[in-house]
C-alpha cells in the first residue's frame, strides 16, 4: 500500500517541477477546439499538451484508447495526423507584479499591444485550494465605495461575494467601482508612508464579453488612473469555448500568486454563467454524459474548486489574501435555476440586483431582502459599523410597508413616519456610478442620517443634500473626516466633532 502511494506521491512531484519524460501521440479527430488523441499513454489528468505551432491543449478525458484534450488558441492550421507531446506539466500561466496594468489572454500573452511582457514566476492554473489550518477569518474590508454595500452587505479580504442579477442591472459596474476605489485607497495609502498599509491589487477576468465592452472598461480604468493596480484577462465571445473556460482559472493563478507571496489581491469573475457554458460545450464534444438542464455532472466542482481558492492566510502563511467577486446572470430574476443556487452554496453571500429597482431609477438596485453577506460586520472598520446601526432592518422594513401601504389610503403616524423615513434612506443610497465614496465621507452620511438630521429634508431634495453634506466634509469638515480616516472608531471626541460640522452644514443648507 505504501509502495501504492509513494509512486503516486512522485508523478504528482514529476507534473509540478516538469520533470517526467514526455510521449508522443497524434490527432485522430478534431473539432470545435478539441482533439482526440492516440499514443499518449502516461499522459496524467489535467497535463499541458503541446500541439505543432505553439498550441497549448490540456488533457481532460483519459480513456483507454484515447485522451480527449481541449486546445487553447486558434486550431486552424492543425489537422488528422498531427504529432502532440506530453510535456510532464501541470499547465501554468505567468504571475507577479509584471502583469499589473497589463491586458492579456486567457493563457496571459499580452493583448494590449504594450511589448512582452517579463514575467519571473509561472503558477499553475489549478492548484488544490489552501486547507483550514493556513486560513484565517476575515476580519479586514474590501471597500466598494457603494454607500448601500459597505453600510449593509460588507465584503472582507478573503471573502467571496457573489454579484448576481438579470442582464443590463449594473453588476459589472459595481465590481468596476470597488476596482477604481481600492486605486484610490492604494493610492492614499501609499503616499502617507504608513508601513501597515496594505495595498490591493484587482484582477478583472472578462468571460464571453464583446471586445467593444472590454475596450470600454480598459478606457473606464485608465482614465481613474487605477489600471496600473489591475491585471485584465479576457476570453471574448468570439474565442473557443476553451479559452473561456480557462481564463478565470488562470485569473485564480495570478490572483494565489499575491496571496502565496503575502499580499492581498481581489478578482472578478464577470461572468461564471458564460464560462458554465463553454464548460458545457467542451464536455458534450468531449462526449461526457450531460445531467440537469444538459449542464455536465461536475460544473458544481468547475465553480467550487475555483472560488475556494479565494481564501484570506493567517501570519505563518503570510498572511495574504484573495478576494473573489463572481459575477452570475441570472434569467427573469431566477436565482433558483441551476447554475445561480450552485455559485450561491460556493460563495459567502450574494448581492442581488432587481430589474423592476433598476427601471424605477434606484441605482445600485440592490434588493436588501435577498442580499446577504455571511462574513458581516466583521468586515466593516467600527466606525462604520456604529455608524450604520439598524438601516438594513429599517430599509428591509421600508420595502414590506410600501409594499402593503399601495392598497390603503389611511396611514397611522408611525407607518408613515416609517415610510418617510425609508423613502429618505432610499434616495440617500442612490449612487451614481463611477463615483465611490470614501469610508470616512460614508461614516458621516450615515451618522447624520441616524440622528435624523435629514428628517426634515424634501425626499426630491435627498441626493441634493447628501451631495452638499459631502462637499462640506471635503471643505470646512475636513479635519473630522481625517480623524476618522486614521482612529477607523467614532470616539466620543470624534462624535462631538461630527455633530458640530453636521451642525454647522445644516444651518447652511436650505430646504
């Protein structure tokens, strides 16, 4: 038995440095990105595969005449007959500081027309997810700069937050935000010299999306200035069903990179629904049987041994982090079809968009009834956290009473207190896009809110009023919110000092 496990202790060795002799096979069909095979007789599960001019194809079937190998790149030129060698690796892709501000492909050759790019490190694209010893729990943010998130759904370094709604509700624009705020944050954080400042890194992987929406994200960033903090990856819709199905493993590969070197990395997964498909037609070429809703057996291991790598290390491990932010889009607002309730069991909570919330102009649409984040305020600064106290329960309230208020006129003084006071957090929370907003600006809006100085505000005057309340932190109150930036508590000191800028702004403002 030990002799059983000791031989397989040595090919698992011999695929991660290389060094296991490589054997010859050759095509005997191919098709629609994927060959099959004959002659690779100790070719092991998941091997990179070398096909004539420079193609890369990694072996997923192993049968026992043949090996199924999905190809990655453009298979025009290979035909029946072609020789293929085995190599003895695990496929891996390029890691490290290099690729930040770079776009490349699904196998990270650069696309952006910028050069080579010198890459020091290859990691490999699947790699067994860091166990429960190594982890720690998640304890330190991810700030979005979305006032309703960051106030009610917090996400932490570690966690994996599930983005998931219909088609066009603004899902992309959310990961977009947290990208462009962590840049900021990078940025602010760097420039002050403090030693315990971590930044974070973003890894965008665009699956299935046009050229043209990838085009715009790229400008979207550069123009932030937070593309030197970004590594992009895109499999467009027009790449094989391959590429897209490799690209967000090969993103987890660059993200594990910072993380396994003590650093803290956030990726985006825009979308899994796209690469479930691809991983649908691959397997049914493939031959594999198909199960529920023609989706293969195993597309609940594709997305789960994906995700768990996102994990957040504890000190003897560095203590680095990986956070993930899937992107699922779902039909008619499903979120019980398969694909949308596999990705929710994988991840740590989920923020849900609504179309009809999209189409009434509240934006982010965020449903506060079906969102949730399993991580909590454990992820929030204190201040925010005491800042913020019972909105979630007070917005969540607001929702079932407007609700239930449309079929009656005559309205106690409490419900409609009630509903005035949501309809105030509502508009308090609309958000244009691109426009994050600083932990410290937020803990302000949302104490002044708390202690009703918005009360007495015109509902159609909210936004107006958050925006003024905003400018007067970045002028005469700028001294609190530095405060608040650096302690991260609302300290009694602190508090008087809020209420006296609250103060001053309110008797400025009119309404």
């Amino acid at each position: 038995m030990s002799s059983i496990i000791e031989q397989i202790e040595k090919e698992i060795q011999n695929l991660e440095t290389g060094s296991q002799q490589s054997n010859v096979g050759k095509i005997v069909a191919i098709a629609d990105g994927v060959a099959r095979i004959e002659g690779l007789s100790d070719v092991m599960f998941n091997e990179m595969i070398e096909f004539p001019g420079g193609l890369i194809g990694q072996a997923l079937n192993l049968e026992e005449n043949e090996v199924g190998c999905v190809i990655f790149g453009d298979i025009s030129k290979l035909k029946e007959g072609d020789e293929v060698k085995s190599t003895g690796k695990l496929f891996s892709v390029p890691a490290g500081m290099e690729l930040l501000g770079r776009v490349v492909d699904a196998l990270g050759n650069p696309v952006d027309g910028k050069g080579p790019i010198e890459a020091k490190e290859f990691y490999p694209v699947e790699k067994i997810a860091p166990g429960i010893i190594p982890r720690k729990s998640v304890d330190q943010p991810v700030q979005t700069g979305i006032l309703p998130i960051d106030s009610m759904i917090p996400i932490g370094r570690g966690q994996r937050e599930l983005i998931i709604g219909d088609r066009a509700t603004g899902k992309t624009t959310i990961a977009i935000d947290t990208m462009i705020n962590q840049a900021r944050m990078n940025e602010k954080g760097l420039a002050s010299g403090d030693e315990n400042f971590r930044p974070l890194y973003s890894i965008y992987v665009a699956v299935g999306q046009k050229n043209a929406n990838v085009a715009r994200l790229i400008r979207t960033l550069e123009d932030a200035d937070a593309l030197k903090y970004t590594i992009i990856i895109t499999a467009p819709a027009a790449d094989n069903p391959a590429n897209q199905y490799i690209a967000p493993f090969a993103g987890a590969a660059m993200g594990e990179w910072f993380m396994s070197n003590g650093k803290d990395a956030l990726i985006v997964y825009d979308d899994l629904s796209k690469q479930a498909v691809a991983y649908r037609q691959m397997s049914l070429i493939l031959k594999r049987p198909s199960g529920r809703e023609a989706y293969p057996g195993d597309v609940f291991y594709l997305h789960s041994r994906l995700l768990e790598r996102s994990a957040r290390l504890n000190e003897d491990n560095g203590g680095g982090s990986l956070t993930a932010l899937p992107i699922i889009e779902t039909q008619a607002g499903d979120i019980s079809a398969y694909i949308p309730t596999n990705v929710i069991s994988i991840t740590d909570g989920q923020i849900f968009l609504e179309t009809d919330l999209f189409n009434q102009g509240i934006r982010p649409a965020i449903s506060v009834g079906l969102s949730v984040s399993r991580v909590g305020s454990s992820a929030q600064t204190k201040a925010l956290k005491k800042a913020t106290g019972k909105l979630k329960l007070e917005l969540a309230q607001f929702r079932e009473l407007a609700a239930f208020a449309q079929f009656g006129s005559d309205l106690d003084a409490k419900t409609k207190a009630q509903l005035d006071r949501g309809s105030r957090i509502v508009e308090l929370f609309k958000q244009p896009a691109l426009d994050p907003i600083s932990m410290e600006v937020q803990t302000g809006i949302l104490w002044a809110v708390q202690n009703d100085y918005f009360d007495d505000v015109n509902v159609d005057r909210m936004l107006e009023a958050k925006t003024s309340l905003q400018e007067h932190f970045a002028g005469s109150g700028s001294a609190v919110m530095e405060k608040i930036a650096s302690v991260k508590e609302l300290t009694d000191e602190i508090v008087g000092d809020l209420k006296t800028t609250v103060e001053t702004w309110k008797k400025t403002w009119v309404n």
